[in-house]
C-alpha cells in the first residue's frame, strides 16, 4: 500500500520548490481544460433593428451606434433575410472558422501536450537526483515522442464518445426522416429514440470511466517507460489490476481534491473581487496596444464599425488574460500538483511489485 499521506506532501514540496514548473502548469491549465466564451453582441445595446435602413434614431445612444447599426442592416442583415442567396458567402464563412479553429486547437494540442510530458518528467528527473531544469531544458523534455502519444492516448479515450455523437446524430436524421416521409404522431418514434440514447449513455459511460481513471497509469507508463501506446494500455492496466488497493485509495483523495479545489476557486473568487478590478484596469491598458495595432492594420481594407469590430475581437483575448491571471496562476498551482501527485504515485505503485512489471512484455508478447 502506498503512503499517500507522504505523496501529498512532497508534491506540496515540488510545488513551492521547483517554480519553473508553474509555466508549464499554467499552459496546462489553459489548454486543458477546453475553456471557452461566448458574447451576446446584441445584448444591452440601447437599440435594434427594425429592417433594413430603418432603424429608430431615439434609441441609438449616438452617431458611432447608428453607424454600426447601418454596417449591420447592410452586411449582415441580408446574410440572414436571404441565406439562399448568399449560399457562397456562407461556405467561405465555415471555410475561415473551420481553419482558424483548426489552427488554434493544433497550436493548443502542442502546448497541452508538451507542458504535461514536461511536467512529468521534470518531477520524475527531480525525485531520481534532485535536479532541477530551466524552462527550455523543460520544454526539450516535453517535446517528444511521449508527448505525441498523449495526444494518441487521448484520442483512443475520446473514440467511445465520437461514436456515441456520431450515432446520436445519425439516430436524429432517422427520426427526422421517419417524420416527414411517414408523417403522423412523432411520440412513438421520439420514446423509441430517447430510450436508444439512453442506453447508449450507459455503453458511454462503462466504457468511458474505466479509460479516464486508468489514464494517469497509462500516460506516465508512455512517457516513463518510453513505450509505444497499446503497450501503455497494458501496463497501466496491469499495474492498476496489481495494485488496486493503492489504486482506488489515490483515486479517492484525487476525487476529493477535485472537489476541494472547486470549492475553493469559488471562495477564490469571492476574496479576489478587489484584485480583479486592478487586474481588470491592467487588462484594460494591455489590451489597447494589440486592439489599436489591429484597428491599424483592419483601417487599410476596411472601414466602418468592422474594423472596430476586429480590434475588439482581437484586445479580448488580451483582457480576459490579465483579467483572470490570479485564477490562472492558482489553476497552473493545482494542474502541477495534481500532475506531481500522480507521478509520484506511480513512481511508488511501480517498486511495489517490480517482478511483476517485468513480466509484462514478455506476456505481452
């Protein structure tokens, strides 16, 4: 049986000692977690649209708003009176998301990845001689096979869910279809339809939550052991099977953490409210310089409310940053202790039974 007690406490150790790891926490935390935010532009505005060119002058609170109005009667309105006849304009819309999209979440993958590989075998190295790397001696570490078989053991994780989307919306068109073609009541067809989906929740989750509670095994196991990803699956499997009194004990605290940290991140926020106005303020100034360098370079092929537009777009990510920055830096704290936890953990799962680890390639092969 391991000593949790002891795990707990020399990952606080690495935590407040090893401060380089807070990089890589902090990029782990912000790609890690899928965060995301939506805005509703047309909230609080002071005015609306009443078609196009018509609008109400009383309720624009000034000539810039009435501006941007006109920009949008103009540009946007058409796009969703008439969306057949702007079939191509639409296209090249998905086209630009789907890159942009494409770009960002592969620029966020090699982040991900590389700062969890990092952190990994910077605490591993650290407990083996007590050594303690810079941040690009960290980042070569991370930058690795291991960190490309994370992302290939993530995906095999998330393919019980892609089917499970895939099949909920082949079994949407199917009710569609069955509506339409056959007409009649859709009652019978939908009760069919939610006990199919309910039941395949259930598939989801048996085979769901087993992966997700193995995966802190298996991916120490590919970045450790330097092995290949079924190899990985087998070994984290066996030495969860091996162990699993020492298992279900790291699961429990880890659950309690997790749950732990929620609560105090609420808390967290509560006591910082006057830290985030400075934060905010701050978010405010640093923000103006990439909004007005895009505002520049918008003005030179367009003008109007769009070039505004995209200096906007282009400053929030900014703020938001700066604004957030202490829960930021708290969430990187967590994403490293947590990380440190469980590499400690499987350091000390490994030398309880070393004779059996060593039998599994040889039963493997």
């Amino acid at each position: 049986m391991i000593d949790i007690g002891k795990i707990l406490k020399r990952a606080w150790h690495i935590l407040w000692n090893y401060k380089v790891l807070w990089i890589f926490g902090v990029l782990l935390g912000l790609t890690a977690g899928g965060s995301g935010s939506g805005g509703n532009t047309g909230s609080g505005s002071g005015f609306r649209f009443n078609g196009p060119g018509n609008y109400n002058s009383s309720t624009l609170p000034g000539p810039f708003w009435a501006s941007v109005n006109d920009w949008f009667q103009q540009n946007l309105s058409p796009l969703i009176t008439h969306p057949d006849q702007h079939l191509a304009t639409f296209i090249w819309i998905g086209v630009g998301l789907f890159l942009f999209f494409l770009i960002l979440g592969s620029l966020a993958a090699i982040l991900r990845y590389v700062s969890e590989a990092a952190v990994i075998r910077m605490v591993d190295d650290y407990e083996q001689n007590g050594t303690k790397l810079g941040f690009m001696q960290g980042w070569r570490l991370g930058w690795s096979r291991g960190a490309f078989r994370l992302w290939l053991i993530d995906l095999v994780i998330s393919l019980p869910v892609i089917v499970f989307l895939l099949l909920a919306g082949l079994l949407g068109l199917g009710i569609f279809f069955s509506v339409k073609n056959v007409g009649g009541s859709a009652l019978p067809v939908s009760l069919a339809a939610i006990g199919c989906l309910i039941l395949f929740v259930m598939i989801l989750i048996v085979l769901i939550v087993p992966l997700v509670l193995l995966r802190p095994f298996i991916t120490r196991t590919a970045v450790l052991e330097n092995v290949g990803v079924g190899e990985s699956f087998r070994r984290g499997w066996h030495m969860v099977r091996s162990n699993l009194k020492s298992a279900a004990l790291l699961w429990a605290v880890m659950i309690g953490l997790w749950i732990g940290s929620w609560l105090g991140t609420i808390i967290l926020i509560v006591m910082l409210i006057p830290v985030f106005i400075l934060t905010g303020i701050t978010g405010l100034v640093v923000a103006v310089i990439p909004g007005l360098a895009a505002f520049g370079i918008t003005s030179l092929f367009a003008s109007g409310p769009l070039a505004w537009i995209i200096a906007a777009l282009v400053a929030l990510p900014f703020f938001l940053l700066v604004l957030a920055s202490p829960l930021i830096l708290v969430g990187g704290w967590v994403q490293v202790y947590t990380s440190s936890v469980w590499t400690l953990a499987y350091r000390e799962i490994k030398t309880l039974a070393p004779l059996t680890r060593a039998e599994v390639p040889a039963s493997a092969g």
